[in-house]
C-alpha cells in the first residue's frame, strides 16, 4: 500500500523510472507491485511573491517496515530520480497506523 507522493517532478519523467523503480521498491518490502501508487501532485511555489520552480520532494506514506527498509527505500527512490538528471530530492515518510486504517469500512488492525 505504499503511496508515493510526488512534487516537482514531471507527470513523463516519473512514469519513465515507475517500472523499474516500483519492482526495486517490491523486491525491498516484499510486497507485490501492485501494492505501490505513484501520484504527481501539481504544485504551484511560491517565494518573494514570484512563482518558482517546486523542489522534488517524494512523500511516502505507509505502514511502518523498519529503520533498514525504509533506509533501503528512500536510496532507490534517490536513486532513479536522480537518474533523471535532477541533481537533488528529498524523501520524506509518513506513517500510518493499523488502528486508524480502514479499507471499505473495515479496521485493518
């Protein structure tokens, strides 16, 4: 079920590395590819009242797999980014909670 959530970067350059970055990201957590979402958020900056350039910044949103995977994630995500010639991007992870996650009305604890 992890989400990617991304801005500042192009709707054609993520779907250029979503393959090969959503297998490496099934090998890491064990899980099935279709268990990933990549969405591009459009994003408007805004800095000393001018439209900028939105910085690439990934959130993740998950159920919580470990200091080790979650290292292992945020390397591969760097990883094909920056093979899109993007020289920086940062990834940040939210967590979700079992308790407080229901799929059609059904708790997943």
């Amino acid at each position: 079920m992890p989400q990617l959530l991304i801005r500042g970067i192009k709707p054609e350059d993520v779907c250029e590395i979503s393959k090969p970055l959503v297998e490496e990201l099934a090998e890491i957590c064990e899980c099935e590819t279709d268990n990933f979402m990549l969405e591009c958020l459009h994003t408007t900056s805004i800095f000393d009242g001018k439209v900028v350039e939105t910085f690439p910044f990934i959130e993740v949103v998950w159920f919580e797999r470990g200091q080790a995977v979650r290292d292992q994630f945020a390397e591969a995500v760097t990883k094909h980014v920056r093979a899109l010639d993007i020289p920086e991007v940062e990834v940040a992870f939210r967590v979700f909670r079992e308790d407080s996650y229901y799929i059609n009305g059904v708790c997943c604890l």
